[in-house]
C-alpha cells in the first residue's frame, strides 16, 4: 500500500480555510510554529505569486519560511499582506 505524505497547504484552498488554520496556530502555536505555518498558506497561495507580490525572489521567501528560520517582522508583514491577512488585536479577557 502506498501513502504520501500529509501537507496542509493542499488542504489551505479558501480564504476562510487559511484564516482559521492561522488564528489557530498564534493561539496554540510557538513563534516557530507561526513562520512554518505561513509558510504552509505561502505554498498553498502560489510562491510565485507571493514572490510578485513581495518583491521578493522565490529562494529568498523558501528560505525566509523554512523551518528554524528567524524572519524579519518586514518580511512576514509582505507576506501576510500578499495572502489577503492582516494582524488584529483584540483584548484578553480575564
């Protein structure tokens, strides 16, 4: 029996899909966790669209967006804003 291996990017196909699959990993996620999973709704949208969009080269956004990567708060700003997001706080509550 053959399997393949599970990717979440193939499952990212709607903007409300990519909008919960997010507020899920910054409530339950690591910082880590976060860059992985905008990496994921990256894949999903088209790198090459993300790159257009960005300014920035195909390589440089794989790289940006790998696993252990550390990217600029500029850098995960291009790219939420190429995926249609936006950061929104909202108050905890006690």
């Amino acid at each position: 029996m053959d399997t393949s291996k599970f990717d979440i990017a193939d499952y990212l196909d709607s903007n409300e899909m990519i909008a919960e699959y997010l507020n899920a990993v910054l409530e339950e996620g690591s910082d880590t966790d976060v860059i992985t999973a905008i990496g994921h709704i990256a894949k999903a949208v088209g790198m090459t669209k993300i790159a257009e969009e960005t300014g920035m080269s195909r390589p440089s956004l794989y790289k940006a967006l790998s696993d252990g990567a550390k990217p600029q708060f500029e850098t995960i700003m291009k790219v939420l804003r190429a995926i249609g997001g936006q950061i929104r706080i909202s108050p905890v509550s006690a």
